[in-house]
C-alpha cells in the first residue's frame, strides 16, 4: 500500500540552528500536510500544502509540496527548545474522502 | 476554534472488558470523524472513517466486529473495543474534519490493558 518515508529519523540540533526534514511517496498526493506530536498529546497541524509546488510559511515554518506531488519538505529556521517532538508529515490520495496517510515522523530534540 | 476532545484521556482495563472512548468536536460540526491507532515510537495508523448517521468504513486489517464505532451526532464519536486483550493496549486519537477543511485531532487516549 501507500507508504511515506521520512527522513531523517531523528536530528539532534543546536538552539538557533536551521531544520530541514523531508518526506517522500512512491505515490502521487493531491495535499500534504505537517503536524507536530508532543509525547502523550495528538498531532496540531502546522502547515497544510494544496498546490504542486506551493510553498507555505507559518512563522519559523516553511514547507513545500513538490512538483512530482511525491515529495515534500518542512524547514524550522532558527530552532528553539520548544521545538522538540515528533514531526509527521501526512498525505492525502483520494480526493472526497478526506482519509490521511501518515509518514514515519522525524523526531527532533533541540539541545540549548 | 476547532478543538477536539476525548474522554477518557487513559484508561486500565482489565482483559476480557470493554471499554469506550468517545470523541467530541467542540466547537464545529463534524460530518466525519477518524479513528487512529499509534503504538509506542510508530506512526499514526488509520483504524476507520466515521460518517454521521451511517456506518463506519474500516481500514483492512482493523476487525469490525472487536472496534465498534458510532457516530450518533455531528459532535460526537464513540469507539468501543470490545473484550479487550493486551495486544489492544496502546494509544488511540480520533480527529474530527468539518466541512471543506482539514482533519483536527484530539489528545489522545491512552488504553492500557492488563
């Protein structure tokens, strides 16, 4: 079935440093969309891409859905503490049914 | 806006029990609701879609008859896990769509079963 790799796994980084993690389908997505898990908590949403080729900032965030609609990637610029938690991107195949495949998550720790 | 709740947040059961867990969009009407399951340091993994008023579609490999889903009102989601065993122990998340956007999830609940 439809899979979404992430990469990397896991990323240690300084506070301040710039993030980029990606996400990748042997599949094609109509819509990508990133969230954000903390331990013990549901995924918040932060960015959601509708277009090929969109590239959508929400604060320090910034992502863009490829052109190929088979990949997308997510940059956190001058990460902070608080960024720590599991990154998931999610897609969406078919369109009206609304139903999200997720990837494997990227887990960040931000050492200060 | 947008805020989605589950009840319980955790519960230990005892193995051979039910046990549900509801899901309740606050502030929206939900046409649909999703169920998912995520096992400790994995992804989240669709269990069933929920329509209002219909029954749910379930994700293969996800047993109908053990997780029972109603979806008796545009706010509300129930998941029952019918007689429980160890291997069910893990972290269940509903989210909630309301029309024309995106999937907005609940905290969580944490099933642990003994």
């Amino acid at each position: 079935g439809q899979q979404l790799n992430q990469s990397p796994q896991s990323m240690f980084i300084q506070e301040g440093e710039d993030v980029s993690m990606n996400c990748t389908s042997s599949s094609i997505f109509n819509t990508w969309l990133w969230y954000k898990q903390d331990p013990g908590e549901g995924p918040v949403l932060l960015i959601a891409l509708y277009k090929a080729g969109e590239l959508t900032s929400n604060g320090r965030l910034t992502a863009q859905f490829g052109i190929t609609r088979k990949d997308s990637f997510l940059n956190i610029s001058a990460s902070i503490p608080s960024d720590v938690g599991i990154y998931f991107c999610a897609g969406q195949s078919a369109p009206g049914t609304y139903k999200y495949i997720f990837g494997t998550g990227t887990r960040l720790k931000v050492l200060a | 806006g947008a805020v989605v709740s589950q009840h319980p947040s955790w519960v230990i059961c005892k193995s051979g029990t039910s046990v549900k867990i509801e899901c309740r969009s606050l502030d929206f009407q939900a046409t649909t609701m999703f169920w998912y399951r995520q096992f400790p340091k994995q992804s989240l993994m669709l269990m069933a879609t929920s329509n209002e008023g219909s029954k749910a579609t379930y994700e293969q490999g996800v047993e109908k008859d053990k997780f029972l889903i109603n979806h008796a009102s545009l706010t509300l989601s129930t998941l029952t896990v019918t007689s429980a065993h160890p291997e069910d122990s893990s972290f269940y998340i509903c989210s909630a769509r309301p029309q024309g956007s995106t999937q907005y999830f609940g905290p969580g609940t944490r099933l642990t079963v003994l």
